[in-house]
C-alpha cells in the first residue's frame, strides 16, 4: 500500500495518506478558481480512514456551486490548504494535488464544470467530461 505526504509551505500542518485516491479531479467552477487564485483546483480523494492529519489548522466553510458545503482547511500559519470536507460525503478527505509536491502525481480523470474552463487549459486525455 502506498504512502504519499501532504503538506502546507511552511510544513507546519501535513496529510498522510495510505493507499490510492478514490477520484482525482480538476474543477473549473468559479469558487476553485478564487480559492487557488489558479485557473482551476485539482484534488485527489480519498478515504477519511485511510488519513491522518497532524498539526493545527483553521477551517472554512462554503457552498460549492453544486449547492453542498465544503469544509476547507489550512495553515494559520502560511495559509496553504491542505485538505478538505466535502458534507455529501463525511467518509471522504480531498487533499489539493499541489500539496503533494509530487510531479509524478497520477493525472485528474475527472473533469468538471468544463462551462467555466478557460479555453487554453487542456483537460488529460481519457478524462471524464462534466459541464
């Protein structure tokens, strides 16, 4: 079973994850793309009892556009997200692809709210296409 670590900027807040995520997906909607300040956020899911987390962070909740709350959660210290709640499904953890620092991370073969996607962004090929 594979172990990957997530981690904030400054390392002060980390995720271990324990074998391979359930889903990993981009997301175009306008909300991802003002949380990242990227053009969109891309997350690996996986599930709740196969992570531990360590160290402090603070939390935030918004409505995402597909109306369910999400529960983000960052470093006081940097302000990194390292990992977030999605209330549709309490046993699952959905940690930001970056946060890996890990080039090699598998590609996102979910792509959603493609409506909001700016044109000169490609999609993986073989990856699912969701408006």
């Amino acid at each position: 079973m594979s172990t990957r670590l997530a981690s904030c900027s400054c390392g002060q807040l980390e995720v271990t994850v324990r074998g391979e995520p359930v889903r990993i997906s981009m997301c175009h909607c306008l909300a991802c793309q003002r949380r990242t300040g990227s053009v969109f956020g891309a997350q690996a899911r996986f599930p709740a009892s196969q992570v531990e987390v360590d160290g402090v962070s603070q939390s935030w909740t918004r409505k995402a556009d597909s109306g369910n709350l999400i529960t983000f959660h960052f470093c006081p210290s940097c302000g990194s997200t390292v990992y977030y709640r999605p209330a549709a499904e309490p046993d699952v953890v959905a940690v930001p692809i970056g946060a890996f620092a890990d080039p090699g991370f598998p590609a996102p073969r979910v792509s959603v709210y493609e409506s909001r996607r700016h044109p000169w962004v490609a999609v993986p090929a073989g990856a699912e296409h969701h408006d």
